[in-house]
C-alpha cells in the first residue's frame, strides 16, 4: 500500500512555504518588496529575482501535470529545471521530493527532505516523509526519530503514528507499536467522522490528502492487530 496519497497531488504544495506564497500563488508584485530608495541595480535584481521566481513556477506546473498522467521521471526534470531556475524555490523540493517517492527512488526522495528540513526545521509533514523514505532503506532508527519528531511537532495526522509502529513492530518494540496502532486508529475515525470545514478550495484539497492515507494506515488487518495487542512479534510489517 502507498503511504501517501498520491505523492504528486502536488499542486498543493506550491502555496504551502510563506517565503514563497505570493509568487507560488502567481499573485507576488515585482516591486512590493522594493524600497522607494532601492537603486537602479538592486531594483534590476530584484526584478531578475521575480522573472527567475516566476519561471520557476512555471516549469513547476509543468511537472505537476506531467505527474498527473503518471509520467514522473519528466516530472522529476521539471522539478530539478526549476530548483535551476531558482534555488530558493523550496515548493520544488517538495514536488521532486515526492516524485522521487513516487519512483522508489528513496536516496534520491531523501536528499530533497534533508534540504526542505534545514530550510524549515517545524514542517512536521516533512518528517513524516523522510521516516517512510529512511524505513525503506533500512534505517529503522532514522525511520523512527524522524516519525518521533514529526508527532512531537504536534501534528494530529495519523499516518505519522501508523508508520511509526510499524517501525516499531519491526524494531521489536510490540508496546509502543500497539499504542501507536490505537492512536492511529482513534485520529483516523475522528477525522472521518468530522473533518474540518474549509473555506478555501486549496484548504480541502490539503484535507483530502491527509484523511484518506490516515485511514489506509490505521486500518490493519484485524488478525494483525490481534497478533500485536497480544504481544506477539509479526514477522515482518510489509506495505499493503
């Protein structure tokens, strides 16, 4: 089973980074930031730095719809054209970051993580990303320090507690894994009942991507559950 929904429902992303919101949003004004006093060179600059911001969008969409029809190797050159075009670009971190997933190119997936993170160290999603990406490597510490940060950063999404146990039903940890499981299960089953009204469309589509995977996760099947609420090791938690 994946555990994201589908990693390129990537257009949400381009509006989620307030350094970049007003450009991702194609809303941003060359000259709102310049000063009255700029000089003509650094006006130039900063004009330069719009054009750049604005390309960057713009091979970014490209590859967001590249990536709808499943083609995410071009996706991916979309991405890497864009983190080109301009570097400070983070949403196409993330875009590649997730194409990279979506092609089990998980070194690959990592890299991109590792720079969203030093360029914002509170993104608990990120996390969440980087412990699936790790997981698949092996790295069952790394998996479960990043899935510890993720939570520990106060996010209510159950994917995070779903993956962590099973990293910890894989690193023997059958306690913490069936705590995880329930809470899991307890976030997912709130978030259906009830989700959050949104008065924006980018809003829900945020909702929709979080709900669905949270619910795949936390749904074992019942003799799993049964096997690890009773303290018995599984020999080994596989993606579904």
């Amino acid at each position: 089973m994946n555990r994201f929904s589908s990693a390129v429902l990537i257009g949400i992303v381009l509006c989620t980074s307030g350094n970049d919101q007003s450009f991702a949003a194609g809303n941003g004004d060359p000259n709102e930031n310049v000063a009255s006093t700029a000089t003509p060179e650094e006006a130039a600059m900063q004009a330069a730095a719009y054009k750049a911001r604005l390309a960057a969008r713009a091979a970014a969409d490209e590859g967001f719809f590249l990536g709808r029809t499943g083609d995410f190797r071009a996706a991916r050159k979309k991405f890497s054209q864009a983190i080109e075009l301009d570097p400070k670009f983070s949403p196409a971190y993330r875009l590649r970051a997730d194409a990279c997933l979506k092609m089990s190119d998980w070194a690959g997936a990592i890299v991109d993580l590792d720079t969203l993170i030093r360029l914002d160290p509170n993104y608990a999603e990120i996390f969440n990303e980087r412990g699936f990406a790790r997981r698949q490597v092996g790295d069952l510490h790394g998996a479960r320090d990043d899935f510890d940060r993720c939570i520990k950063l106060g996010t209510d999404l159950p994917l995070a507690y779903g993956n962590r146990a099973e990293v910890e039903l894989m690193l023997g940890d059958n306690r913490a894994a069936a705590a995880d499981l329930a809470q899991a299960q307890s976030l997912a089953a709130t978030m259906s009942a009830s989700p959050p009204a949104s008065s924006t469309p980018s809003a829900r589509k945020i909702q929709t991507h979080h709900k669905t995977p949270g619910l795949e996760q936390a749904t074992m099947r019942k003799e799993q559950r049964d096997e690890i609420l009773h303290g018995k090791r599984l020999p080994s938690a596989t993606n579904k």
